[in-house]
C-alpha cells in the first residue's frame, strides 16, 4: 500500500537524486572494444546479450517500409495513432525551432555581432525494445530532429530475429514501423550499450553520428555518460517519476490512475502526489489498490507503489509547490480546479521536466499524443535542464563581422592589445594592434 505521511515527516534522501549501482566497468570495456573491433565487437556482444546477432546490422528501408504497411493493414489504429502523434510532435517542434532567431547586431559603430543555429549533420536515435517495445520514443526522438532539418537521422534497435528464419537484420516489427513513418534514415539492429559506442565512434556499417539521444537500460545511460564530449548527447535518465499536486476538487480515480500509470513503467519509478485533505489522501489510496487489482502490469505497479510511491499531507497547497521545486520531478502536475489558487501554484512551481495543468491534462497525453516531448529529466536533474526538444540537434553559434570605417573595430582593437598585456600574451596584443 502506498506511504501516507505529513510533509514534516519527509527524510533528506527523497529530494536526492537515485543510485541504483554502476555498471561503469562493464560498459566501459564494451566501449573500448567497439572502438577498436567495430563490427566484430557488436556482433560479439548480440551474441552474448540480445536475443539475436545478424551478420548484417543494417535493417533494409524495405523491411521498414513492410512493417509500417503491414500495421496500416492489420492494425490500423496503432498505425493512425503514431501518424497523428507524429505530426503533433513535429508541428510542436518546428514551432520551438521558429523560436530560435538568427540574428545579426550593430553593438558598436562598425562591430556586427550575430548568432546561427545550425543542425547537427548526423544524429543518433536509441529505443529499446525490452519488457515493452517503445514504439512512441521512435517518434519523440526522431520529431524534432525532423523539425531540426538534421540531415541523417540513425536509428539503433535491439535484434530481432527475422521471422523467415533467415540471418537477416530485424528488429521489433512495430519499432520499424515508426522508423519509417516518423521518417529514419538509416536503421541497426544493435542494441545496448554497444550500439550506443557504435554511433559514437562508428563501425565499419555504422555511421559516426553528432549527437545521441534516447531512453535505455543503466547500461545504455552509463555509456551515454562516457560517450559524452565525443558526441552530445539528451541526458541521462533515470527512473520516471510523476509528481502531483492536488486540491480538494481532485477525483480520486483520475489521480490515482495517473500515479499507477507512472508505477507501471518500472519497480523503481516514482509515484507522488502532495495534498492537504487528509480524507482526499486516504480515498486515493484505496482507488490504488482497487485499480490493481485488475491492471494487467499490476506485479510491477504494486513494487513501485509500495517502496517508492508516497502521499505527502501538507499544511498548504503553497508548502506543496515548495516541496515539488524541491523534488524538480520529471513530470508534475496540478490537478486542481481553475481559478486564481491553481494560478498562484502555477506561478510558484518551477523545477519540472513537464507542467500538466488541470485535471484533464493526464500526464499520459504528454507520454503519447499532445505535441511535448516525454523524453524529460529526472532524479533532480529538472533543476537545471529541461526535456529533449529540438534544440539538442541545433548548435547555437557565433559571428563577427567588421567595418573598419567605423570607430567601433578600432575601439574592440585598442581594449583587445590592453587586456593582452594584462594577460602576458603578447600575440594577442600584437595581433589587435596590427588593425589599428
């Protein structure tokens, strides 16, 4: 059963980020190897973990293009679904890289100053396909990398083995589906932390990429942590986590289907909700455990619920947004009525992955069909980034251009010798002074 506690009652660790152990040794041999050995190493490792290991990695845009027409054909609302979060996803994220100005200033008579953002040439997309095979990560990874205009978007996917029989590469036939309608360049079946070294360092049939992004497993997060600075990368991910801040108009059964939904990802996912009506908390309780008792991933739901799910009792609703900055979840929200309270906690919360406001806005929305990204930070890490969105394909650059007719380069010339001086380096000086 879920904790029911007051907010005086919460221990310093809750607001800590969570370690479940490292893997740092193993995945860092694993990298190694696949920068040395390529192939031969990703194939070794597909072998030794995944469920098959093809000859060939590449998986054919045929066999993509199949896939995407067979579920059109034998599951026509899955394959509509995608299409419509798919195009949300893009419209979304074309619209956040409408935000991004290139611009170009006149900061001083003669001194134009000015920024680009350009896309990455190649970027890396990872989705796993273990206990549940994420068939909405294809499109909130390869969306804004899309709206981006990244020229080359890889996929790497675990192995599947082809259903011919043949040694031919395959992957889970409905992330190849999205691959091809959320539109992939080229797809891998290669899976682990091996296909995240591959698309960091490439191999002799995987490209090279810029930038990598995509959930996966302590394996997968480690060596996105190590690959870092060879190439960018989203974040690293831990256990999802939903905190949710409710008032007395709260329905129950909407609230705790919204926490389930969360424990249900994982034993170690996070369900928390922040109230002041005690009555409210123990009502959400029992909906909890009504509603496990028919959820088909109740083993999983109930462990996350038990040892990491909790209510937290608060004097206020304003000690609960203190609390949620505190906790800077992945995903928050306010499930109260309209009006000038919601708006106040509105204003107070900031540390969050993603802000659901109002009942109808289900956390689950964002997960699948609403437009925003549900690739988010978690365990704290909301307090100084946001989620995956177009801008980790862009990079933000600089310009300088000159009229040297113009007092301004003479002025830029005169302070650069000066602080070269300070600083003892004279070919700055020199190299200033030569424009004057």
């Amino acid at each position: 059963m879920i904790r029911i506690q007051k907010a005086s009652e919460i221990e310093s660790a809750f607001f800590g980020g969570r370690d479940f152990g490292s893997s740092i040794d193993v995945v860092r041999d694993v990298l190694n190897d696949v920068r040395a050995n390529g192939d031969a190493a990703v194939q070794k490792y597909s072998k030794q973990f995944d469920v098959a290991s093809p000859s060939a990695l590449e998986i054919p845009q045929a066999e993509l293009k199949a896939a995407a027409e067979k579920m059109q054909k034998e599951n026509p609302d899955l394959y509509h679904a995608l299409c419509y979060s798919r195009d949300l996803a893009v419209r979304f994220a074309k619209k956040q890289r409408e935000s991004f100005d290139d611009f170009e200033v006149e900061l001083e008579p003669g001194l134009f100053t000015g920024q680009k953002n350009i896309a990455v040439d190649r970027a890396g997309v990872y989705v796993p396909a273990g206990r549940f095979p994420l068939v909405s990560t294809m499109v909130m990874t390869v969306a804004p990398a899309v709206a981006a205009r990244v020229k080359e978007i890889i996929l790497c996917t675990p192995p599947r083995k082809h259903p011919s029989g043949e040694d031919k590469a395959y992957a889970d036939e409905n992330i190849m589906a999205a691959a091809y309608i959320c539109g992939v360049t080229k797809a891998f079946a290669c899976g682990g932390s091996q296909a995240i070294g591959a698309m960091a360092f490439g191999t002799e049939s995987i490209p090279a990429v810029d930038v990598i992004v995509g959930p996966g497993n302590k394996f997968v997060a480690e060596a996105k942590k190590l690959v870092y600075g060879t190439v960018g990368i989203d974040m690293v991910a831990g256990p999802t986590e939903v905190f949710i801040i409710a008032d007395e108009s709260a329905n129950p059964e909407w609230v705790a289907a919204d926490l389930l939904a969360q424990a249900e990802h994982d034993i170690v996912a996070q369900p928390v909700l922040a109230l002041t009506d005690e009555k409210l908390a123990k009502r959400v309780s029992e909906e909890i455990e009504k509603q496990l008792e028919t959820l088909e991933t109740a083993n999983i739901a109930r462990q996350s619920i038990d040892n990491y799910g909790r209510i937290i009792v608060c004097s206020s609703l304003e000690e609960a947004a203190e609390l949620a900055n505190k906790k800077a979840p992945e995903h928050l929200e306010l499930a109260m009525e309209a009006g000038a309270v919601r708006d106040k906690i509105e204003s107070l919360v900031h540390n969050y992955g993603s802000l659901f406001i109002g009942h109808g806005a289900a956390e689950v929305f964002g997960d699948y069909a609403a437009g925003l990204n549900h690739t988010l930070p978690t365990s704290g890490s909301a307090r100084f980034t946001g989620g995956l969105s177009v801008r980790v394909f862009l990079k933000t650059v600089t310009t300088l251009r000159t009229d040297a007719t113009k007092e301004g380069p003479v002025n830029s010339a005169k302070a650069a010798g000066i602080l070269g001086d300070a600083e003892g380096l004279a070919g700055h000086a020199r190299a200033a002074r030569y424009r004057l």
